[in-house]
C-alpha cells in the first residue's frame, strides 16, 4: 500500500483574542500552498473558529472553550461546566485527535505544554512514535521576570529541551529575544531558530490608497475583548478635534462586549468620519486598502503592517501581559511604527494630534527599510527536509 500524504498538526489553545489561531492558520495555509500532498489539522479552542476560511487540506478540531480573565485566571465558556471538567475533555479530545489523525510534525503555538499543561501527555506519546514535535514562539512573550516564574512554576524550560526538536522563534533575531533576560539551558538554546515575521497576503485585489474606498485609517483592536479603551480613546478624539477629517474605519472584534459594541455604535453616530465593523474575518484586506493602521500591536498586527507597508499608531495594553508594550517599545526604537501610551490616548487632543502626525507619517519601507518578512519561505524550507527524511513519496512542491 502505498504511504499516505505527509501530515501535520498544529495546536492553538486560544484562551484570549484571535492570535494563536490567526498565526496557525496563516503557516497551514502557505505549507499547502508550498507542497501538494501535505494535510493539516489545527486543533482550537477559539469559539469562533468555524468563522474563518480554510484552504483545502486545512481543517481544524474544535475544542470546549476556556477563556482567559483580564485578572489572568481561566474559566469554562459554558459556566454550567467546570473547569477542571472542560480542562479534562480538552485534553482527552486532544490526545485522540493525536492518535487518530498520526501526524508527522506536531506545531504547539506558543503554549509549550499547552494550557494547564493538556498537550504533555500527546508531546510524550507521539516523541515514542516518531513525530517532529515543534514549539512556534512569537517574537515577544512577556516580561522576563514574568515569564520565568510562570515557567519555573510548571518546571518548563526542562521538558521543552527533553520533549521538542525544534523551537521557532516568530521573528527575526536582531528585533527581540523571546527568552531574553531568562536562564535558557543549552537544551532548549541550541534548538531555538529565528525564521522571521509571517507575510501576509491580502485574498482580494487591495483598494488603491487614496481612492475614495480606501481613504481611511484602520483602527482594530484584533479579538476585542480588551480593545474598548482604544475604542473609546479615538472617538473621543475626533469628538474633540473637529478639524480631525480623515475617515476610520473601526474594526471591534468578536470578543468586545455585546454592551460595550452597542455603546461605540451609537457614540459613532454622531461622528461622520467614523464607520464601525463588528468583526472581519478578512482583515488583511481592510488593512492592504488603508492609508494607515492604529492597533493596540499584537504580533499578527505588526505580520501585517509590515506585509502592506503601513504606517502605524500603536496604542499597547500592559496587563496581563507586557508583550505588547516590549515589541511597541522595540519596534519604535527601529522606526517601524510610532507609539502612544494609553495615558496620553485618554488625552483627547493629544490623541487627535497623533492620529494627524501619523497621516503624514512614511511607511516602514522608508522609515526602517531592509526588514525581511522570511518567516513563511523559511518554514517550508525546514519542513521539506523533515517530511524529506521520513520518506513521504506523496511531498511535492507546488512550484516544481
């Protein structure tokens, strides 16, 4: 019989926001698109998973949700489960979806046992069968002191050297260091590899800037559930500014409270240069057409201010985590984007005379020109040697 098409699965645990699940999708769709015969399952626990569009031989595994609280702590979607019981089910639907589907490669995003440590137990069993087992970690994780006492909780840096083959880093090496500042052993350092920022693709034919469709600013605030301080900071800036004329196009997110969505619509009424989305599964679209982007940064935020070249307001939130404030902070120091704290955004005029500065801001092109964006071309790379090793017949490239 001849050996079936090379397989790979990935794991999102999706607790908060959409970017765990946006970043998984995003390397599925380049690797199919980079080798016929190769399949992938991503498994999720984002409730709107089914929301987005998939390739063909891209499918994803829909796991009980658990949502991160803005204090940190988790809780079952479905209050009338408890967690320990969602946690359980998670991790038994995770383990047969393993065994099951018998994947090559396994890519765990940025969770390195997975949540509440449900992934372990697959990472040990599929390492006895053979397969690839991969930690994707975005270019900034937290602050150090942060990371390495959650880390040190669950004895982590041990068990990704003793588990994984391979640690991607979601970034290039000379724009930040994940585990800077953190006591890395030898095991888990010498497997780490720097592949890039994801590019982004935008699915329709982009809106020219400066066309009446795409005269506008971006403003997305990614999953929502915390971006209604964002929200709130632009329209009162052009409620204080009425020579603030440029139009935005405000993206919410599916996250945001049904009662704070109602709030923007309504406050947004009264402003004519103001147009409010609840949710875009296609927002590369949205932001290839804008003349500017104002987000809270996000990594998949800045994939894709650099992949449409841009210019940006970032706006980034400190809590939970520090990640956004790191990569903001970084990415200003090499010109990429300017930045605004979200005290001086509460600041009215100071807001709308930002938001002015950026309308006359350069793209990165021109500000920090000679970023790369090799993060895609450079997983297909590694992955054909691998797939290459094992002996799949059925690998193809596309292009060849």
């Amino acid at each position: 019989m001849p050996r079936r098409n090379a397989r790979i699965l990935m794991y999102s645990h999706d607790t908060f926001g959409l970017g765990h699940l946006r970043r998984c999708r995003t390397i599925a769709h380049s690797l199919v698109e980079d080798f016929r015969g190769l399949n992938v399952l991503i498994i999720s626990g984002a409730t709107i998973a089914g929301a987005f569009d998939y390739r063909a031989r891209v499918d994803f595994v829909k796991i009980p949700s658990v949502i991160k609280l803005r204090n940190g702590e988790y809780t079952s979607m479905d209050q009338h489960i408890d967690l320990q019981e969602t946690l359980k089910m998670r991790q038994s639907i995770i383990r047969h979806t393993a065994e099951t589907f018998e994947p090559d490669i396994f890519i765990i995003d940025k969770e390195p046992l997975g949540l509440r440590g449900e992934v372990e137990d697959t990472l040990a069993y599929l390492k006895t069968r053979g397969t690839t087992l991969v930690l994707g970690l975005r270019d900034v994780m937290d602050a150090p002191h942060l990371l390495e006492a959650e880390w040190k909780r669950h004895d982590v840096l041990p068990k990704i050297g003793n588990l994984y083959d391979d640690v991607w880093i979601y970034g290039p090496p000379d724009f930040y260091d994940p585990l800077t500042g953190i006591d890395v052993p030898a095991s888990v350092r010498n497997k780490m590899n720097f592949v890039g920022f994801l590019q982004r693709k935008s699915y329709a034919e982009a809106v020219v800037p400066g066309s009446e469709e795409g005269d506008y600013i971006l403003v997305t605030t990614g999953g929502g559930g915390d971006g209604a301080d964002l929200v709130r900071d632009v329209i009162a800036a052009y409620e204080a500014d009425p020579t603030l004329t440029q139009k935005a196009v405000i993206v919410l997110g599916p996250y945001m409270s049904a009662e704070q969505r109602a709030h923007f619509r309504e406050a947004s009424q009264r402003q004519p240069y103001l147009e409010i989305l609840e949710f875009d599964n296609r927002l590369e679209d949205r932001i290839a057409g804008a003349k500017a982007v104002i987000a809270m940064g996000g990594y998949n935020t800045y994939c894709e201010i650099l992949s449409f070249d841009k210019p940006a307001l970032i706006v980034p939130r400190t809590q939970p985590r520090e990640e956004q404030l790191i990569r903001a902070t970084r990415a200003q120091e090499l010109g990429l984007i300017s930045m605004l704290s979200a005290e001086d955004s509460a600041d009215s005029s100071r807001f709308a005379a930002a938001i002015k500065d950026l309308l006359q801001r350069d793209p990165p092109s021109v500000s920090a020109p000679g970023l790369q964006m090799e993060g895609l071309p450079t997983i297909s790379r590694i992955v054909e040697g691998w797939l290459r090793e094992k002996g799949s017949p059925h690998l193809f490239l596309a292009q060849g």
